[in-house]
C-alpha cells in the first residue's frame, strides 16, 4: 500500500517558542521528525508550515514542505488544506505525525497506516499502549482509550478509564482476574483524505470542547476509529525546555 506522512508544523507555541526550528544536534527539530518518518514505509514525507522560515529549513536538509495559510484553528484544518495542495484522492490514506516528536518510532508509523488500510469500516486509526503506574492512570495529562472487542475506539479521555466501580483509589486492572491493563492514547492519527477533508467542517462536539480531546468529534459524528495496540511507549515529545534538553542528550 501507498501512504504519505504529513507533519504538521507553526511556530506559535506557549511554552516552547519557534518549537519547530529548535535545535537538536545541528537540525531543526521539524526536520528530526521528518528524518524519522522517513524511515517508514510511506511513499512520501511532507511538513505542512504556515512559516516561510520553516519552509526554508526544510528545504536546506532535503525535507519536502508546503506552505498552507496562517490562519487555520487547528491542525487538521492545515492538513486539509495539504491534502489539496500535494493533489490527495479522497481514497489515499495519509498519517498525521506530531511536529514535535523527534523520537517517533517509524514502525508505528508503518502500523497505524497498515491498520487503516486493513480496517475500511473506519475514517482514522491511531495507538495505543498499556498502562503500568496508577500515577500514570490517574494523570488527566496522559490521555485513555477503552476499545470494543474488535480495537475500535469507544471513548477517549483525561479521566481514569475505564472505573472500577467496586475498587476506589486502586487501579482497576490490580482487582482479580480485572484484564488487560488500560490503555494510553499515543498522539499519532491516520485519515482517509476523503474524511480529513470533511473533518474541519463538523460541528464541535460537547464532549470534545469539554476534554479538549478532537478526536471526541470523529466518534460524536458517529465514525470510526481503530487503535493499533504497541508494545512500546512512545519516545518523548517535546513540549517544554526541559523536554527539549532530553531529546537533544538523547540524540547526542
């Protein structure tokens, strides 16, 4: 199969200025992640950017970039418009790697494409792994997903799910014979081009303005989403100084 890795990438960032252009062992952290999607399987990588200065990193290490409009709400709507300008059929699938994951696994990549491609009842697919600390469990910051028996999502969220009713304070999977363990949502999507296109124009969900999770509007809307379940956890994103300062010992 033939799919296309899009990264999306702006700069405006609250608690990491220019995120895009940092630093990490002489290239710009856009740039590290389009070097790791690049060792999937898809048939292309391209950086979405609403920056010309992004768009010229790119072009200095070789990385294929589009310069969509500034004024996007958000990054499915600038994947949209990437989709029309790379020249996107409906039926190509293409997958959403974050800008700010310079230790993406390309595997997962791979995975979340193949699954997809495998799946056509559903419009998106993502990731998921198992969850081993009840800290974790408990983060509002760390999103879960609890799956039908076919690993379809059926919900996404900040809250600890699924509950146990009858084991408060514990996490659910120490209870007896209480198996698998729950699930973190890793932040990777794919999209059929056709339903990438619609996707900006549905009506904001409730439960999506209430969890700030956008992925709630796809399952609200009533489409489908399957999860592909990885052994391994995620490299570390890059959000803040300090995550910055790990991804660069990391790398060196």
């Amino acid at each position: 199969m033939s799919f296309t890795v899009l990264i999306p990438a702006r700069l405006a960032s609250t608690r990491l200025p220019n995120k895009p252009l940092a630093d990490i062992c002489g290239a710009p952290m856009v740039v590290r992640v389009a070097q790791r999607a690049m060792q999937s399987a898809a048939s292309r990588t391209v950086v979405a950017t609403d920056s010309a200065e992004v768009l010229e990193k790119c072009g200095a290490f070789g990385i294929s970039s589009v310069l969509t409009r500034a004024d996007h709400p958000s990054g499915s709507d600038r994947l949209a418009e990437a989709c029309s300008l790379l020249g996107l059929a409906d039926d190509d699938i293409v997958v959403n790697v974050q800008g700010d994951e310079p230790l993406i696994d390309p595997a997962l990549i791979d995975a979340v494409a193949h699954l997809l491609n495998e799946r056509p009842d559903c419009a998106m697919s993502t990731a998921a792994h198992s969850i081993d600390q009840l800290a974790d469990f408990l983060n509002p910051n760390i999103v879960k997903v609890v799956l039908d028996a076919r690993q379809t999502a059926l919900y996404f969220s900040r809250a600890p799910i699924p509950a146990a009713r009858d084991f408060a304070g514990k996490a659910w999977w120490e209870a007896d014979g209480m198996l698998p363990k729950p699930l973190r949502h890793v932040g990777i999507y794919g999209y059929r081009v056709g339903f990438l296109r619609q996707f900006p124009s549905l009506p904001q969900a409730p439960v999506e303005h209430l969890e700030s999770l956008e992925q709630l509007r796809a399952l609200w809307h009533g489409h489908r989403i399957a999860v592909h379940i990885t052994d391994k956890a995620p490299g570390p994103g890059v959000d803040t100084h300090e995550d910055l300062m790990r991804a660069r010992a990391l790398f060196s």
